[in-house]
DNA sequence: GCCAACGTTGGC
DNA sequence: GCCAACGTTGGC
C-alpha cells in the first residue's frame, strides 16, 4: 500500500464536500497536468491512503484522510464539450487524461498547516515542501506519512 | 494582487 | 530540437 497527497481548492471541493458525497466517493477528475496524470494512470492502487491537502486558501494544509477506491480510468470530463475541463484531443480512442476515485476516510480534529509541516524538520524532504513543486498529487513516504499522522 | 517557478505551445 | 512567449499554480 503506498501514500500519496492529492490537493483541491476548498472552495471548489473540500474535505467536507467528499463526506458529504453518496458513499463519501468522488472522481478526481480535472487533473490536467502529465506528472499527476500518469500517477492516476500507473501507480495509485486501490486502497492507497491520501492526504486531503487543502491549497489556495487562508491557511493551507491538510485535513484529513481518503483513501483510492478506484483505479486508474478515463477522465471522460475531458470529451465533453460542456465541462469546463474539456481538452479537444481527448477521444474515446484516446483519452489522454485519467482519473481515480477516491473516498473519505478521516476529517482531522484540526488542520495541519503547511507552515507547521514546513516547520518540522524530519518532513524536510517533503515533494509538497520543496522549492518551485507545483505538482497536484505526489507521492508521500511512510515515514512522512507517520510523522505528520503524529502531529494532528 | 503579486510574483516565482514551472509547464506548454508553437514558430523557426 | 531550440527557446521565447505565454499560461498556471499557489503561497504570501
């Protein structure tokens, strides 16, 4: 089982937002970036844990916990014209983009704050804390997994 | 709203 | 294949 960290604008979708989904399970669809891309694609299994990061708001950080309950797929947001997600090379014949699902598990009694992770100097190596990352989904390690775990 | 950092596009 | 221009991300 591996671990990953998958961000969402809490405006747009929040942790709160996946609870309150039917079953809690919600595609990630909208990803339009190849490096995250091809870790839906490839490498995120069912039953991997996620932390739910939240970015883009007054105090970004992580909130909670889901986990992937579908794997790899085509991301059919990108074939419909109407989405605001709409590529026009994608096709039934090639998708180009790939989505998973992924279900709440955990809402944290508090927010991790980025400023705390970024404090901890074990999580020093962190994807999510280093310099220019601008990645949407990265994988975590187990022992970062375990050390931020330790500080809710 | 600013801006650093990075990704993508497209002319050549 | 190079690289300038442009777009996006995301913290602050």
């Amino acid at each position: 089982m591996a671990y990953w960290l998958m961000k969402s604008e809490p405006d747009a979708f929040s942790l709160d937002d996946l609870c309150s989904r039917p079953d809690g399970t919600e595609p990630w669809d909208g990803v339009r970036n190849y490096q995250a891309r091809n870790m839906m694609r490839d490498n995120m299994k069912r039953g991997d844990k996620v932390f739910f990061y939240h970015s883009s708001c007054p105090v970004p950080g992580i909130a909670g916990i889901a986990a992937v309950v579908k794997e790899g797929y085509p991301d059919h947001s990108a074939q419909n014209p109407e989405s605001k997600y709409y590529d026009p090379k994608a096709s039934p014949e090639n998708p180009r983009w790939f989505m998973v699902d992924v279900k709440f598990e955990r809402k944290f009694p508090r927010l991790i704050p980025l400023s705390e992770l970024k404090a901890e100097p074990s999580l020093a190596e962190m994807i999510l804390l280093k310099k220019g990352n601008r990645l949407s989904i990265m994988p975590v390690q187990e022992n970062e997994w375990r050390q931020i775990l330790s500080m809710v």
